[in-house]
C-alpha cells in the first residue's frame, strides 16, 4: 500500500478520516484511530516489518520512560545513550549487516576464506523511522523535548503513516506536542489536502512514472549509448529523482493538514539555488538539517578552526551517503557532494576577485541562471553514481557520455525509441513548465494557502484540471509501478 494505491485512496484514508470525526472528541481518540492506520498502511508492506518497528518503539520509549523518572542526569543521560545504541542497532543489523560481511569477504577472499551471507529482512522506511525515534531521544538528552509518557501518543510520533515511509524526517520537540493536542478538522485544512496532494499525485503520476521508462532503459543499456542521449539521461535522472521524492512529500503534507498537523517542507526549489551548499540546504531539508543538528554540530561543526569544518562536512556527507544505501557507490556520492562545497568555500574569494576585476555584477539573472546551471550539472551526474550497482558500471557510463558525439539523436527521433514515445516527452515537456511556474510562485511566497484564499470557481477549476490530468495523463496498467516511490527503498 502506497499514497496513490487505490487500497490508501478508496479505502484506508476515507474510513480513517471518518473515524477520525466520530472518536475525534478528543486528543486521544484522534491519536487512537492514527495509530491504528499506521499499523495497517505500514503492516500491508510486510507484517514481518511491523515487529520491527514496535522494537524501534519500544527501544525508546521505554528509555525515555525510565530516563526521565531519574534524579541524576548523568544517570539520565547514560541510559538515553545506551537506547540510542540499540536503536541505530537495528538499522545496522538489518540494513548493513550484509554490506559489512561483503567487504569483509573481499579481505578474507584473499586468504581463501569467505563468510556465508545471511538473508536479512531490510523493512521499508527503516532509515526514517530509526532517525525519527533516535531524535526523541537526543532531544531529551538536551532537553529540548519533554517526556512522553503516554505510548499511544509515542507510538503515532515514530509510526504516523503519512511520513513512515519516505519522510520528512520529523523532530520529537515539534511534532509530539502538535500529538498531544486535539486537532480541529477544518474545511481550510481540507483543501490544503487537496491541493497539495493532488500537486503531488500529479508530480508522481505524470511526470515521475513516465520519467521512469526513459531512465530504466538507457541504465540497463547504458553501454550502448553515449554522447547526448547520456547527457539528456543524466539531466531526466536526476529531474526524475527529484520529481518523485518531491511529490511524495507533498502528499504526506497534504495528509497530515487533512488530520490537523503541520509538518514541514521537504523541498524548498532546490534547483533554484546558486551554489551546491545552497541546494542542499533546499534539498531533502529534514535530513539535512538532521545531520546538521545530530552529527555535524556535535563533531564540532565550524567552531573548531577552517580545516575541522572541511573533515566534518566531508565526514557527514558521506555518512549521509550510506544513509541512503549500503554501499561504496552511496558513500562516494555523498564524499563528492561535500568535495564540492568544500572547494567552493576555498576559493570563494578567488571567485569574487575574479569577478569583481572582470567588472562582473554578480545580481543579474543572467549571471545567476548561469551558477544555477552550473549547480545542476555539479550535481546531476552525481545521480549515475546514486543508480548504479557499482563503480565500474559508472566509469563505462561517464566514458560514453564524454567519448561519443552524436547530438543528432536530438533530433532524429532516436529518443522516441528509448523508453517514452513522442507524445510522452511533450507531456514531459509540458509539465515540467508547469512545475517550472509553480516552484517560481513558490520561490517568491506564494503556497497552497494563496490558492485556498481564491474564489471558489477558481479553486474548482484548479482542482478538476489536476484531477482530470492525473487521469487522463497519469502513468498505469501492469507494466507502471506507481507504488516505487525511490525514498521508500532508504
């Protein structure tokens, strides 16, 4: 079960929200009827996946529990470290285990010996929700969340099933009080859900999906061609990436505004910004910032002298490359993300002397537009390296790519061939205006609630065209998986 399955849509949301009015009195029946769908959004991918999770909860909860009742605060503090352990545990064992055991076979394969490979059970979403318990507990640990003692309301903060699976990644000090409140149902908060969700579902349906058909046939191909269809490739990867992570989180917003919560933006126009600092600060934010507040800033962050700030940028990076995926390819991407703020930072001053001595006026547009697709291309082809298996695979990619001229194919229908026919590259082409439009309004202030002040025509008009898009143009049948949202894999 997905955000667009028909089993979420026809089913699971509309029985949750109206038992969501009927127990909805009070705090407690509200959070009663979430937690009950959670079990079973999250219990129809595996019910094997929800014993897990109950661990993670129980893990810290429990921890919590006994760690706030202490009157020392060392005492305290041990026993959140000590559940902090076991819960990122999990994520190891059950996400790293056979990455660890891989790379010592390597070393042991030179000697002869090798270690059998267990078959681990890898949940979905695991990464989010470890992440998300383990920040109710460093909370605590500095004080900047309070107890809770109450287990319904715990277990909906680590399992609330708009977010289990792919995120945003929310902080225990924001999001358990907005739990522990009753929540009102508004017709305001409605249409948020539906405007939102639907922007969503049309980001995912229309453009992700068809997206896919293109990008999986040149990467299982990827040695047969080269030059411009690898460059067209590369920039439709990373679009396509970012298009699906995006609409997700759009539609878990969206769900969490129809039940009462306000949970923050995972994107902020990413690909707006000027620098690669800069869209990482508007990329993924959750998990930015929760590496930020977690592991950059305990590591000493930039208070420690220039040459620290460098090794704890590139040390976290590629930390949130594994984070993503048990492997070296993940780890490079993050290593090489950071290389290239840290390079940007160095000569950061050289660039503004250049500039200034070439009496170039670094406010233009045009100037700007000119870093922005700099940005872009620092980063796209960062994206091969994300979607290989290995490293090799990625070396052949980038050689085709640099190696092969053929602009032709730009022209001559070759890429009609590769995945998606013409009519689905103008719809491509037609929807990434659109998306173009909407992340300009949205750069310049305007959200969904700027569309729900609107008149009530308009809002109609507006809502029925997504509608009709998403089923005239969305992307179904046997051979789409709608359901293969990329984050829910981390």
């Amino acid at each position: 079960m997905t955000l667009v399955s028909i089993e979420f849509l026809a089913l699971l949301l509309p029985i949750t929200f109206v038992l969501y009015l009927v127990c909805g009195r009070t705090a407690r029946g509200q959070n009663i009827v979430l937690l009950m769908a959670s079990a079973v959004f999250y219990g129809c991918y595996d019910l094997k996946y929800l014993i897990i999770l109950a661990a993670s909860i129980a893990v810290t909860y429990l921890s919590g529990y006994i760690g706030s009742r202490q009157q020392d605060k060392e005492k305290a503090g041990k026993i959140y470290s000590l559940a902090l352990i076991l819960n990122l545990l999990l994520l190891v064992v059950f996400k790293y285990t056979n990455f660890i055991l891989g790379n010592l076979n390597t070393l042991l394969g030179i000697f002869g010996l090798s270690i059998t490979m267990p078959k681990i059970l890898l949940p979905v979403g695991l990464s989010f929700y470890v992440f998300q318990s383990s920040t109710y507990l460093m909370d605590l640990k500095s004080g900047k969340a309070e107890p809770e003692y109450d287990i319904i309301n715990y277990a909906l903060f680590v399992s609330f099933f708009p977010t289990i699976v792919s995120g945003p990644i929310l902080r225990a000090a924001s999001f358990l009080p907005q739990i522990r409140a009753r929540r009102q149902v508004t017709f305001e908060r409605f249409q948020i859900f539906a405007f939102t969700f639907l922007w969503g579902a049309f980001l995912k349906m229309v453009m992700s999906d068809r997206m896919v058909g293109f990008t999986a046939h040149v990467f299982s191909r990827y040695y047969d061609y080269g030059g411009a269809v690898m460059f067209v490739h590369t920039a439709i990867a990373m679009l396509q990436l970012y298009i699906d992570f995006m609409g997700y989180s759009y539609m878990a917003i969206g769900t969490a505004a129809l039940f009462g919560f306000d949970i923050p933006e995972n994107f902020h126009q990413p690909w707006f910004a000027t620098s690669v600092a800069g869209m990482w600060r508007r990329w993924h934010i959750s998990m930015t910032s929760w590496f930020t507040d977690y592991l950059y800033i305990p590591l000493g962050g930039s208070r420690k002298g220039t040459l620290r700030k460098y090794l704890n940028t590139l040390l976290v990076f590629t930390v949130s490359g594994l984070w993503h995926g048990p492997a070296w390819t993940f780890a490079l991407w993050g290593f090489i993300s950071a290389f290239y703020m840290v390079v940007g930072q160095i000569t950061m001053p050289y660039r503004l002397k250049l500039s200034d001595k070439l009496g170039i006026n670094r406010e233009t547009f045009g100037f700007k537009m000119l870093q922005r697709f700099i940005t872009f291309w620092l980063i796209a082809p960062l994206v091969v390296i994300f979607s290989v298996s290995n490293l090799r695979e990625a070396a052949v990619y980038f050689r085709n790519m640099l190696t092969v001229w053929n602009p032709w194919v730009l022209f001559d229908g070759s890429l009609c061939d590769m995945g998606m026919n013409a009519t689905d590259w103008k719809v491509i082409i037609f929807s990434g205006i659109i998306l173009l439009a909407v992340s300009a309004m949205r750069e310049n202030g305007y959200d969904c609630r700027f569309i729900v002040k609107q008149n009530a025509a308009f809002k109609m008009l507006l809502g029925l065209l997504l509608f009709f898009a998403i089923m005239i143009f969305g992307m179904y049948g046997a051979q789409f998986s709608a359901s293969a949202f990329v984050y829910a894999g981390f």
